[in-house]
C-alpha cells in the first residue's frame, strides 16, 4: 500500500518556488553531458544531487560537489543508470534516472525544518532545529533539547505569531528572521493545500548576506487525496516504487511488501494485522501485508493473489477471509483464478468463515490445489509452522 505518493527533490522545488521560497537555480540532467553543460552554466561549479525517492543520498555517494564541467561528466556517469542504495531503501536500492544540478551557495548557517501529522496532537507540528544538515534522528537521539517543534491548531491555522516564535527560537534576527517566518508560512500553505504527508527542507540555510534559502526539499503527498490534484498525481514516478506495491495501488489493493516468505490474503485491514501476528508467532515471517478490501470481486481477489504470487520469496500462501459482503465463494474462485494462471504450487493454508462458508471450502477442495483448511488463527499457525519452507 503505497499511503503516500512521493516527489523528487527537484519537483519539490518547482513547488517551493511558486509558493515564493527562495531555491538555487538548478537543472535537471539525464546524461553525464547534460550535468557537464549545467555545470558550466553555472560557471564550472556545482552541487550534483542524485534524484531517488530515499533520504541519506549523502551519505553513500549519491551527492558531490563538483569542480568543473569534466569532473561533473564523470559524477553523474557514475550514477546515472545505476541504483542507489540509502538506508531508506532496500538492498536492491532506487533506480537513478535524473540528478539536480545545482549553483553552489554561500553557506552560513545550516537549519532543519520539517511539517508533519502529529497523531498524538491530531494536527500538523512544526519540527525544526538549529542543527540542519545532519540526520535528525541522530539529533533528536543525542540532543532532544535541540529539536523545537509549534503545533498549529486546525480551526485557527498557523498563525502568524508563531512564525515569529519559530524564527526567535532558531536565532534568527531582523530582515532574516522576517524572511524566515515569511517561508514557514508558505510552507505550511503548500503542506495544507496540497494535502501533504510531510514537507522538509533539510537544510534550510540562511547565506553570507543574510538571505533564507531552501537548499534541499522533499514532499510527500496523501495518494488517498489525488484525485483532487491531478497535475501532482502526474509527477509520480512508479520506477521509484516497490514494483509489487505500485501494481496494487493501480488496483485499488492495500498491500505492502514485507521481508517474511508466506503471503497473506485477508480481508479487513485489522483482520490483517492479527493475520501477521499469528504467522510471526508461529514463526513464518509474513512476506506481506494485504487487505483486499470487504467488496472485492472475483477479478480483483484473483489480482490481489497474483501479486502475492508474484513475490519471488512466497512460498506458502495464507488465506484468512470472513465472509460478509465478500462471499467465500467469490473469495475461492479469484484464489483458484490466479494460481491457475500462474501455474503456482504453493501450499495454501485456508480460514474461512461466515457467508457461503460450504461453497467457497468446496470451490478449493476441488480445485485440485494443495490446500489445508483451519477453522482457527491458532489451527492456522500451527498449519505454518508445520508447513516445511521450499
């Protein structure tokens, strides 16, 4: 389940700057001699920034400052097609298919400000600190006292005294602070109207003359509330997605791909989770979360165990389904569906209860599958865990 819909660094500028935050004039290249002649644009110096969905891009070489057109033909060559590996990605990494060439800034001071949902507040929280530039993880593990956060009330909207407050508790004074405070502002009008998940810029630099600028972006957007910006939805880029993932948000399938070998078909995303704990406690690590939703029909049951059966690591297929408004039945016939379409051969561990219960255990008894039927989680994970791993 893809719960928000990422941007590129660059596209999050785009973004900044119609909103009137100050960003470095950059440009996007998608060959070693498109970031060579941008960087002589920029008069033979320049950041070069791989663009990947993934922070820490610093950390493992996927960003550099360059010292001539040459020495940026031979960066982005050595990206450029190439896929970067974060500790935010997985261990096959994000293709890199662009990077940000960039103008050099003078650097005076680093700042870390970032918008978000506080669940506990049930609002949107301000979160920054004077320590920009560095992993606020590790800022708020080692040092919690540097982390200021505003939490802006959802009747009144940020108020325009607490962009002051934020740019006194960051230090910042006079025309730099007025700056300051002008982009916390506009910040939180792109995090309201575009309905965002998150909106960071780390960092958010003030320069030698005193000017605020955002020197790197990232926004991630609500995918539930894309149909009401259909010129950001455009802006995905599905190379950046969990392959499995993207297929089920195009199918309208809540899924997300786990590290575990057995797959779970379920309907209820509570359901679901209770479905995961069982299969951990039984010691057969869930290969993903699947809610299949409570209306599905026979095509969509069947698209929603394709891709379960599309994970190269399942190789044992749990099955927990009550039927109320999805029937049993229908349940069984999109499972037989899509096994029989992948030729698959997968054990199937199967809980059913509720509508059509006799129809849809029949349905699978005759399919010709190999299929164990439990009337409980605890009969299921006990059929798990005695399942031998392929």
């Amino acid at each position: 389940m893809v719960d928000a819909m990422n941007l590129h660094e660059y596209q999050a500028k785009a973004i900044f700057a119609r909103y009137g935050i100050p960003v470095p004039n950059g440009q996007v290249a998608g060959t070693p001699d498109e970031a060579a002649q941008a960087t002589a644009g920029f008069g033979g110096r320049a950041a070069i920034k791989a663009q990947v969905h993934a922070g820490g891009r610093g950390l493992v070489g996927g960003v550099k400052v360059v010292r001539s057109p040459d020495e940026a033909r031979e960066f982005a060559g050595s990206l450029l097609g190439t896929r970067l590996v974060t500790h935010q990605t997985d261990a096959n990494g994000v293709p890199v298919d662009g990077v940000l060439v960039e103008e050099l800034a003078d650097i005076a001071t680093e700042m870390y400000v970032a918008l978000t949902i506080d669940r506990n507040f049930r609002g949107v929280v301000f979160i920054a600190s004077a320590a920009g530039g560095t992993s606020i993880e590790e800022v708020a593990a080692t040092d919690p006292d540097a982390i200021i956060t505003e939490n802006v009330d959802p009747l009144l909207g940020l108020m325009p005294f607490q962009c002051r407050r934020l740019a006194a508790r960051l230090e910042l004074t006079g025309p730099t602070a007025r700056q300051a405070a002008n982009i916390f502002d506009a910040l939180y009008r792109i995090f309201t109207e575009n309905d965002c998940t998150l909106v960071e810029v780390n960092p958010l630099i003030v320069t030698g003359d005193g000017s605020v600028v955002a020197l790197d972006a990232k926004v991630n957007l609500e995918d539930d509330a894309m149909f009401r910006h259909p010129d950001l939805h455009e802006l995905r880029d599905r190379s950046q997605e969990d392959p499995l993932e993207a297929q089920a948000a195009d199918d309208d399938i809540a899924y997300v791909s786990l590290d575990g070998r057995v797959g779970c078909l379920v309907n209820g995303a509570g359901l679901a989770m209770a479905t995961l704990d069982v299969a951990n406690a039984a010691g057969a690590a869930p290969a993903n979360f699947l809610d299949v939703g409570g209306g599905a029909s026979e095509e969509k049951v069947a698209a929603a165990v394709s891709i379960i059966l599309s994970d190269p690591k399942v190789d044992r297929v749990l099955v927990n389904i009550f039927g109320g408004i999805l029937r049993c039945d229908v349940a069984a016939r999109g499972i037989v569906m899509a096994f029989e379409e992948h030729l698959a051969q997968q054990p199937l561990v199967v809980r059913m209860l509720g509508t059509n219960l006799a129809e849809g255990k029949n349905i699978l008894a005759q399919s010709g599958l190999n299929v164990t039927f439990t009337d409980t989680l605890t009969e299921a994970a006990a059929a798990l865990s005695a399942e031998p791993a392929a």
